[in-house]
C-alpha cells in the first residue's frame, strides 16, 4: 500500500511541477492575444476567464495595457504558485514515506494560508484589473471594481479546514513522540 502512496505521490507532485512551469506562460500568452486572432484561449473556452475584457472597455489592448494586465495577474498566480510549491513539498515527503510528521504538518499550515493569501491577492487583482483594462477610456467611463463572492467564502472555509488538519495531524505527532520517549 505505501509504494502505491509513493508512487501515486510521485505522479502528482510532477503534474504539479509541469502546472508550475506552464501557469506563468499560460498568463502571458492570454494577455499577450488577448482579443487577437491568436486568442485560442478564450475562443475555445480552454479557461474561464472571470474578467470579460469588453465589460471594462471597448477599446483596444495597448501593449502598455497588456503588460500592466500580467504583472496584475502575477499576484493571484504568484500566490497559487506558492500554494503549488507547497503541495510539491507535501508529495515529495509523501514520495519518501513520511506521511505523519511535524514538518509534513506544518506544508498543511503553509497550504491553509495560501487559500487565505488567495482570497486577499484576487480581491486586490479584481480592483487592479478594472482600473487597468478601463484606464485608456475616457474620463469619467473608468472604473474600480471591487467583488468577494461566494467562491472566496468557500476558499476561506476551504483553507480554515486544511489549518485544522495540519494542527490536528501536528499535535498528534507530538503526542506520538512524547509517548516514545516516555518509558
């Protein structure tokens, strides 16, 4: 049973290494066609893309635009590349058969704020990208737009439970060694 954790572990953590190395590029390369005949991406629905670019403007993407709509998009990816690090950390002891341990504890703490870290960089994202893609409008057609809804409550509920379990698995592999050491 544990070379098929291993094993298993080992398939997972590399998909997430492959989604690491293409999440970044994936960004740039939607923002870079975004409303071009290169824009696969949105033309065969391949993501969902939350921010409809025709809400905000009817102008054109300047590549002034385009570039400030990927540094914006670097901080809710910035924090779910983080909250991907730490699963490959988690797989990785996972692969190496420590599953109960303080260390492997405390990614599932690390894991439980990426969901709250999140929340945060999408709510600053969200107000970020309605200013930029809005920017080049005309005075007074600008907009900020600001939006938690129930898929944040959800992520926070989400990371609170991940906390709990990391706590939880945290205490009993203290427990577990004061136990060893008692005699």
């Amino acid at each position: 049973m544990m070379q098929k954790i291993q094993s298993y572990s080992r398939n997972i953590r590399c998909t997430i290494q492959l989604l690491i190395c293409l999440l970044p590029l994936g960004v740039i390369y939607y923002w870079m066609t975004a409303q071009t005949e290169m824009d696969f991406i949105s033309r065969f629905g391949i993501v969902s893309v939350t921010h409809e670019i025709s809400a905000y403007t009817a102008l054109p993407l300047t590549i002034e635009t385009r570039v400030f709509a990927i540094i914006a998009s670097f901080l809710p990816v910035g924090v779910l590349l983080y909250g991907m690090s730490v699963l490959v950390k988690l797989f990785r002891r996972y692969e190496t058969g420590d599953i109960f341990s303080v260390d492997t504890a405390n990614y599932y703490r690390r894991l439980g704020f990426a969901f709250f870290f999140w929340v945060i960089a999408n709510l600053v994202f969200v107000g970020l990208i309605s200013v930029i893609l809005s920017f080049n409008n005309p005075p007074g057609e600008r907009i900020l737009s600001l939006s938690l809804g129930s898929v944040d409550i959800v992520t926070v509920l989400c990371g609170f439970m991940i906390l709990t379990v990391g706590w939880v698995m945290r205490e009993a592999q203290l427990i577990a060694e004061e136990h060893q050491h008692t005699i």
